[in-house]
C-alpha cells in the first residue's frame, strides 16, 4: 500500500510539470558554495543576472514537478506520497539517531556540523538536529589501503541494529522514489 500510495502521488506530479522561464544550468554556473544567502550585495548582483522568472506566486496544492526553461524537473512537490504508517516509522528510527545526531553538532565544526547551522527546537517537537552519515565506508572514499570496508561511526554503537530495523522499511519505499 505505501509503495502504491507513492506511486500514485510521483505518476500525479509528473502529470502536472509547472514550467519556469528560469534556466538553471545558467544559474548554477554563476553561484558558488560560498553563496549562503547572508550577503546581500551577491543576492543582489545574482537577482540582477538571474531575475525571478515567475510573476507574482503560484500556490501548489496538487503534487507537480517544477520545470526550468530547458524542460528539466528541478523540483517535484510530493505531498501525501508517505502513507501516516511510514512517516511513524521515520520518526521513530530518526529518534534513534538522536544521540549519534546530538554528538555531531560542534561550536566549530565543518560546513557540515557547525551549530550555527542547526536549530533547536522547543522540548518534544521534531526530531534532534544534527548530521551523520549512515552510508557504507563513506568516510573510506578518501583514503588508500584500507582493507575492509566499515560501517558508519554512527552504526557502530549498541543500538545499531535496532537503528537499521527500524530503518529498513522507511529506505525501501523512499528508494522507490
């Protein structure tokens, strides 16, 4: 049922493309990843450049893909695509993580993890900020002879496989997508 539910909701948004006069191959070639949003004399000469495309604003209310000029889907707005059964299940294994997510957040970490990136919530609403990644011998990619593979620092503590029960599910029908 929830990979029907998904289904049906991407087949909805792929038949109801909102075309943009923005050409995003353009624009990524003008910004940089040290464009945060914070400098406005960028945002300015970058608006100057790349101008809205759109006039005035459109409210989506219906699952649709957003289209730049070329034709390519630059977004898709999927709501309802995750059955009340799935998201349970992703807060629940994200509530896991809460440590592993809790303990990444640093006062001077990277672009990453650096908490002037992250946002606390009030008590008992949404889930711990933070950043871990969960992919196979990711932090391995960058380095020679290592023999084996490893898991994730963040997979490596007693909760581990309870973490990858309760995730299992959830990753299956998000890699429908």
């Amino acid at each position: 049922m929830a990979c029907d539910r998904l289904v049906g909701v991407l087949i909805k948004a792929h038949k109801n493309p909102i075309q943009m006069q923005m050409d995003i191959a353009r624009y990524s070639k003008l910004i940089s990843p040290k464009d945060t949003g914070h400098n406005e004399q960028r945002e300015a000469k970058l608006l100057e450049r790349c101008p809205p495309s759109h006039e005035g604003k459109k409210l989506v209310d219906e699952p649709a893909t957003i289209l730049d000029a070329s034709g390519a889907i630059i977004a898709w707005y999927l709501p309802d695509a995750l059955t009340d059964t799935t998201q349970k299940e992703i807060r629940e294994a994200t509530n896991l993580l809460a440590p592993s997510l809790g303990k990444s957040v640093k006062v001077d970490g990277n672009w990453r993890t650096n908490q002037k990136w992250f946002k606390q919530g009030s008590e008992n609403v949404g889930s711990t900020p933070g950043c871990i990644n969960l992919s196979p011998a990711w932090f391995q990619q960058a380095h020679e002879n290592l023999s084996d593979p490893e898991v994730s620092a963040s997979l490596k503590g007693a909760s581990s496989e309870n973490i990858l029960k309760a995730i299992a599910r959830p990753a299956a029908i998000a890699s429908t997508a």
